[in-house]
C-alpha cells in the first residue's frame, strides 16, 4: 500500500460575497479564500495526494451569496486537479449543498486502498451536534477490517472539552465506542479553533485540526502509510524569523492580478513580515504592454526614450505615488534589465532616488539567441555592475525559455555576485529553484534575499517553500546571518 500524503483545512470561515459581517475579529473571515490561496501555493502541491475539508468553511450558510463563497473555495480546490472529501459545519449551508458544490458524498470514499469515511452530523438550534447511530452503522458495515479506515466529522469526538459551547458530540461516548468496535484507525475533526493534536484512546488516534482562519493561520498535512500515521501542523505567519520581501509589484504593472498598494501593507502586517519592497518593472513603466512582453525594449532601446514625453511614461507618477508611503518599512524601487547595449532600462534621470533595485534577465538581445548561456552571463554581469543590490530569480530564464538549466554556471554568477556585493534572490514566482545553487552562494559569502515576487495578493511574504530549501543547506536558528 502507497502512502497516502492528505491535506487539511478546516473553520476557514470566509466571507466573499456573502451579505453578512463576522462578529468575531480574531476570525480573519474576508481573507478566507486568500489563505487557501496561501495554503496551496506553500505546500508541494505535486505530493499531495487528497484535500480533507473538515466543515465551517463559510461564517454563515443562511446569508445570501454564501453558496457563491462556497463555490469560489471549490473553484480554488478543483483547480489543483486533487480530489477532495468534505465534513460540512454548523455554518456551513444544508449539507447536501455543500456536498453538491465539491461534487462529494457523505459515506465511504476509497482512495488507494484507505477508507476514509465522511459523516454528516445534525444540529439543534444551539449548536448541539448528534449523529444518528443507524446511519453510522450502515455506513461502516462496508468497511473491510484488514484495511485502513479514517472517519472525519466537524466536531470532535475525543478528548471531552469542559464548555458552556458545544463542542463534543452529543452522543460521543457511544460513538468512541463504535470507533473501537469498528477498528477505527484514526478520527479526524476540526471546529475547535485551537486545535488538538492526536490523542490515542482504545488505540483509535483522535486529530482535531486547528483553524485557518485565525492567526498565525494554521494547516494539517497527515501522512498515512499502512496503518501507521505522521501528522505534521505548519502556518502561515512566520514572524518568528524576522523576514523582509523585497520583490513585490503594484497595480502599475501590467502583470498584476489583483495588487494594491494598501492592502499589500496590510498583507506585511498580517503576516509577520518585518520589511516589503515595492520593485515594479522599469520596461513597463516606459512602454507599451505588446512592447514590454515582445523584449522590443530590450533589442531597440530608443523606444524608452521616444515615449518620453508619452502617456505611457508613467515613471514619475509610479513614483510620487509611491512615495506616500515610503517608510523604513516600506522600501520604493524597481525591477531593471539591461537592453542590447548593456544599458539599464532606466531613463539618466530616473537612475536615482530608489531605496532599492533589482536586476533581472526576462529578455536577451537578439544576437544571444543562438547562443543563451553567453548571452546570459553578459547579461547578468551589466546588471550587477550598475549597482543593482540584488539579482532576481536567477536562471528563471532558461526555465521560461525550456531550456536546461545550465548547472555548469552556478559557480561562475556565484562568483560574480561575490566580486559585486551583491545579494541573490530565491523566489519561487513562476519559477524553481535548486538547493545547489543556493549553496555555493553562501560558500561565497552572497547574501540571500526572499523575494515573493507578488502580482496577487496571496503570494505577498509566502515564504513557506523559501525556507523549507534553505533548511536544506543552513541551521535555520542561524537564518539570519545569510540573509540581505
């Protein structure tokens, strides 16, 4: 038997479109389907092999435009391509809405061989939730004993939670009693926030999982191999290493979703990051978007200075904008390439006056086409010795382009980032990176910078996957000494 890699979510509780306020602040209820966003661009997606939904995904059910909330969660789930159980909540809509949104069934669901089964449970008007034995009897005659079996409801069944709310089952010592009959393996629910990790009990294992709606905005991955089980909890907040994002972009640039300026400030507080830079790209603050994307900036740079005096020179009201909110904290600069000449894409009188610049390689001039890996070295070293202070996403190049990815050049830009003082990027935007590389940047003293390059606001400082490569290469209590 495979194991089985199963991802948790549980009391997101979002409010989209639904005509209704959350009474609760703690409950971050608005960013709901921005923290799934989060959850699943911070995992390997590629490992997981299932999506368990333990029930409260909306606040209300009974507000209108909840079913609409419901199906934003499902369209952000479905386009994983994983398939997904869910164990609706006391403010979740009638079940079998939910149920018909995520294209589920309450029951047995096989999945490679475990038997993971979902229950329904009903509530009385205070909350109080039962289950109909009959039914649960039903449902686990089918299992087959010589194999795994998982059950997920939205409220706990073991330990006993001494409070006014309820939060137990109100018939759940018989159904711990049921569990153990039935050789249960493992009970997985959600509803309390805090969460509980797994109790053993008649040897049956009892997850609660905590929630994602409230800080520091927490997530389940359960490994199940056989009979046996890894339960690992990760969040989203990690204020803890003190981490800077100095890749982000504006609603100036043509390559934003859905970026605000205000809300990306909001974003660094709410998720423990202690410094943002706003960097847009210099080539589209000066041309057209067919311009931009086609690299003609690049191989013909008169276009820049011919839209000078054009609306589409935004350069100077990109920067009196930006500098309403330029703070210690708040870090104003650009994204700059080199064009064919091996000049910044940057007017003489626009050099000056940033925070910060980053350099990258998105187009080479015409004549390195035949040969890329000369030309991106060219390019890379006219970038770093015009004082950019950082070198974005390197070799994304070669995977825009579906090229290989030239390993024998590690060493060589690693060297050439250490004689210019200065840092590189990791930044997973569209982009991989190899543990490598990263590497022999250190064993050359270059400093590590952590760039989301956010063009939504999810991305803004979601750094889970930046430090699960560096904890590959550098004690993570010492993270700090390699970082720009």
């Amino acid at each position: 038997m495979k194991q089985l890699n199963i991802l948790i979510l549980t009391d997101i509780h979002y409010i989209g479109r639904a005509d209704h306020v959350c009474a609760i602040e703690d409950r971050k209820a608005n960013l709901g389907l921005e923290l799934v966003e989060r959850v699943l661009n911070s995992v390997d997606i590629g490992d997981i092999d299932l999506i368990l939904l333990l029930g409260d995904l909306v606040d209300n059910g009974n507000a209108t435009g909840a079913k609409e909330d419901m199906e934003a969660l499902y369209t952000v789930l479905k386009a994983t391509g994983k398939p997904v159980i869910v164990a609706p909540g006391n403010h979740d809509p009638n079940p079998q809405v939910v149920l018909d949104i995520f294209n589920d069934h309450e029951g047995l669901h096989d999945i490679d061989g475990y038997q993971i089964i979902s229950f329904v449970d009903e509530y009385n008007e205070w909350d109080e939730a039962d289950r109909c034995m009959s039914k649960m009897e039903r449902v686990l005659s089918q299992v087959d004993a010589n194999m795994p079996v998982i059950v997920l409801q939205h409220n706990p069944i073991y330990p006993h939670i001494d409070s006014t709310y309820p939060y137990n089952l109100k018939n759940a010592d018989d159904i711990i009693k049921f569990y153990k009959d039935k050789g249960v393996l493992l009970s997985i629910s959600g509803h309390v926030h805090w969460g509980i990790s797994t109790r053993l009990r008649d040897d049956v294992g009892y997850l609660t999982c905590p929630a994602l709606c409230e800080r520091p905005y927490r997530y389940t991955i359960l490994s199940l191999n056989g009979k046996e089980y890894d339960v690992k909890e990760y969040k989203l907040v990690l204020d803890e290493y003190g981490l800077s994002d100095l890749h982000i972009h504006t609603g100036y640039a043509y390559c934003s979703k859905n970026m605000d300026i205000e809300q990306t400030i909001n974003r660094m507080e709410e998720f423990g990051i202690r410094k943002i830079g706003f960097t847009d790209h210099a080539g589209q603050l000066y041309v057209s978007g067919e311009d931009y994307w086609s690299g003609r900036f690049v191989n013909e740079p008169d276009i820049i200075q011919k839209n000078k005096n054009t609306p589409l020179n935004r350069m100077d009201k990109y920067r009196q904008e930006m500098d309403k909110y330029r703070s210690d904290k708040v870090l104003v600069g650009l994204e700059v390439e080199v064009d064919c000449n091996g000049n910044l894409t940057l007017l003489e009188e626009d050099l000056h006056g940033w925070d910060i610049l980053i350099g990258a390689v998105h187009y080479l001039p015409k004549r390195f086409e035949i040969k890329p890996k000369e030309g991106f070295m060219w390019a890379n070293e006219c970038l770093l010795s015009k004082g950019v202070h950082i070198l974005a996403h390197p070799f994304r190049y070669f995977i825009r382009n579906k090229l290989e990815i030239p390993k024998d050049l590690y060493k060589p830009l690693a060297e050439l980032l250490a004689y210019y003082k200065v840092a590189v990027e990791l930044n997973y935007h569209t982009n991989d990176n190899d543990a490598e590389f990263f590497a022999i940047c250190i064993e050359n003293n270059v400093p590590i910078s952590l760039g989301s390059d956010a063009h939504s606001l999810y991305e803004v400082g979601l750094f889970s996957r930046h430090l699960s490569l560096l904890e590959q290469i550098y004690p993570m209590d010492r993270i700090s000494e390699i970082l720009y």
